[in-house]
C-alpha cells in the first residue's frame, strides 16, 4: 500500500486471503476465528448508508444545497467562503467523505470561477474541514464505526463528547486560513452578479424520490439518535431503511444502478483489514504492544493517550490511518478487558488521532486525493510544499487542542 503498486484494496484481500489459506492450512487459524475476526456491525452499516447516498446522488441535491447557501452570502465573500466549508464539514458529519467532496468541489470550482477566485486555499479547506467533521459523529467514519463497535459507546456519547472538540477545531483551523490567505480575499471579486444568477433548482433531476430520500434519511438520523433506547443496532437500523428505500422507489425495477454504486472494494478492504487483524490478535502478536503500554497506562494514563495521540499522528504520515487504527484498536480493548482505570481516555486519543492526524500529508486519504486531481484537471494544481506549508501547523493546532480537551477534562472523557 505504501508503494502504491496495487490498489489498497486489491493487495488487503490478497494478503487476507493468503493469511486465512496458509495458518487455516497449518490448523492454527480457523474458519471459526476467522469470521469472528469480522465486525460485521461495521461492514453492514456501511452498506446500507451507501445505498441510501446512492439514491440522494442521483438527485443532485447537494449540488442545490451548495449553491442555495453561496447564494445567501453574496453580499460578503468571505462569508460565502464559511458557509461553503461549514456546509462541506457539516455533510461529513452524516454523509461519506468522499461523497461529500465529490459532490461539492465542483459546485466550489463553479463559484471561485465566476467570482475569479484561486481555488486551491478553498479546495484544501475544503478538504481539511469535510475531516473535521467527519470526526463529529460515527454515521459515516470508518474507523469511529469500528472503534464505536469496540468501545462500546452510544451514538449520543460520542457526539457529546466529540463535537465539542471538533467545533473549537473547527474554528482555529478556519482563522488560521483568513489569516495565512488573507491577500486572497483583500480585494472586491467580480462575478456575484453571475454567482446570483444560477437557477439552484434546475439541479434537482428527480424531485420525488429526492422527497422519498429525504424522509428514509431523517428517519435514519433519527433512529441513530434513539438506537439506545429502542434497542436497535445503527446496523439494522441502515439496512432497515435502505431495504425500505429501495421497495418504495423502485419496487418494479431492477435495483443493480443501485447496487452498483455501493463501494465494494471499500467493503472488501475492511473485510480484509479484519481478517488480517484477527489473525495478528489470533497469533497473541499485540499481546507485546500490551505489554509495552501496561506499565505507563497503570502510572499515568493521560500520559499514555498523550502518546497515542502525538505518537499515531506522526505516524500516520507514513502509514493509512484506517490501518492503524484497526491494528490499535484491540490493543485499547484487551487493556479495557484487564480493568485499568480510566482507559476510555485511550479511546477518544484514537478518535482524535485518526482524523486530525492524517491531515499531516495528503497521501493516505481518497478524499484528498479527490481533490488533487480536480484541481489538477481545472488548471490550478496543488503542489506538495503548498500542502504541507498549510496543513503542518493546521495539524499542530488541531492536536493540541485535543491534547488540551483530554488534559482539562479528563472526568468528562472517562465514561
């Protein structure tokens, strides 16, 4: 993966499908242990919000939504500029990443072109804010699913004790870009007038099933809300309504446009990563990195989030984050098993690792790469040193506000 010589995808089910042969081979791996490696929970919530989004996608609706807000704010650009991230971080927070950049940086290159703008300041913005909010909740973030599924955290235990976070974030990470791109916005920019002219309604393409959409989307969001209470997974709830969804769009046709546009190389690879995971937890392998964090946890433990925060981050330049965070993952839970005080600490350093810290380098995230190749094709491309002169200090800013956040409020992170 590191190489890039195969797709993430192609060389996690290789290696899973290798590992499960040879130790299942040798006795030592069985089929067994191998499906239980499996967070089935992860896998079949992700699968029925992708369905959902793929009906949404054919609307068109967030290129509406995204116009419709820049169009609010035309007496004031920079308030166009909040409103366009805050929209982007906002999506996030209930929708795919990638979807989410997918569907608004076009919307975004349109406006900086009609108000003769340079879009790379707002594309990284962009991308950078959409990870902020993807931090907020657990609809659509990977790796908060899995670490949600492991933790045992409700839905509203995680919003309460991460939006907070992610909103102060939110904010220094924004000012610092009015400040280190404050040539850009100084001067009038021509173009509102064309920017006031667009019909956001000729985007809708289909208004019916986008109401139907809508109404299986709120329903969704809101049974998440209240899974704890009614007992049911946020698994069962996605599939539940996404089974709905499709019987009253399409109850007569056949669903594949549907089912083609759900991600399977995003589910084999998680399948993948589970399977090789289970196998290194199977082979006692993390009972060494145990070992290592027992001695400091027992002594110190803000201490030791401390180092899962900072240590992670620096690694994740390097190394996926999704990876890294399966791979952590039962290492945080077989110290929970053991009973030390105060361990929930390790697991929001995890939560706030995974996404601050992989803003360090653009290398390790779809979205971002998403973005590169769009602004690429629109003739401004962005270059690596732009990057890291950016998203370096915004990273610092980010982490040491969660450092801050665990430091501080080190009751409220403990469950």
């Amino acid at each position: 993966m590191i190489t890039e010589k195969a797709h993430r995808a192609v060389i996690a089910f290789f290696g899973a499908v290798i590992m499960a042969i040879v130790w299942n081979g040798l006795g030592f791996y069985s089929s067994e242990a191998i499906l239980n490696s499996i967070d089935f929970n992860t896998i079949l919530l992700l699968f029925g919000m992708m369905l959902i989004v793929a009906e949404l996608e054919k609307t068109w609706f967030f290129q509406y939504l995204a116009i419709k807000t820049a169009k609010k704010t035309w007496w004031n650009l920079w308030y166009l500029i909040v409103y366009l991230w805050a929209l982007t971080s906002g999506l996030s927070m209930f929708l795919d990443n990638v979807t989410t950049i997918i569907l608004v940086v076009p919307v975004t290159l349109i406006i900086t072109k009609l108000l003769k703008l340079n879009p790379v300041p707002i594309l990284m913005a962009v991308a950078m804010l959409s990870n902020i909010g993807w931090v907020a909740t657990l609809i659509w973030d990977p790796p908060n699913i899995i670490i949600w599924s492991a933790a045992g955290y409700g839905f509203n235990t995680f919003i309460i004790h991460s939006l907070p976070v992610v909103f102060v974030v939110w904010i220094i990470v924004l000012g610092f870009f009015r400040y280190y791109y404050r040539e850009e916005f100084t001067h009038p920019q021509k173009g509102l007038k064309a920017l006031m002219r667009m019909d956001e309604k000729k985007c809708i393409q289909n208004s019916i099933i986008l109401k139907k959409t809508l109404i299986i989307l709120t329903a969704v969001i809101i049974l998440f809300f209240l899974h704890e209470i009614i007992h049911m997974s946020a698994s069962a709830v996605a599939l539940l309504w996404a089974a709905s969804l499709v019987l009253w769009v399409s109850p007569h046709k056949d669903p594949k446009s549907i089912f083609k546009k759900v991600e399977l190389s995003v589910l084999v690879f998680f399948v993948s990563l589970f399977v090789l995971v289970g196998w290194i937890e199977q082979a006692w392998v993390l009972n060494l990195a145990v070992d290592a964090m027992w001695e400091l946890a027992q002594s110190n433990m803000l201490l030791t989030a401390i180092y899962v925060l900072w240590g992670s981050a620096l690694l994740s330049a390097l190394i996926w984050n999704i990876p890294m965070a399966v791979a952590l993952i039962p290492v945080i839970a077989m110290l929970q098993s053991k009973w030390i005080y105060w361990v929930d600490m390790l697991w929001w350093a995890l939560v706030f690792w995974v996404w601050f810290g992989c803003n360090i380098t653009p290398i390790w995230s779809a979205a971002w790469l998403i973005v590169y190749g769009k602004a690429e094709s629109n003739k401004t491309p962005i270059s690596l040193k732009q990057w890291l002169k950016v998203w370096i200090p915004s990273t610092f800013f980010a982490l040491s506000i969660a450092s801050l956040a665990l430091m501080l409020f080190e009751d409220f992170f403990m469950i």
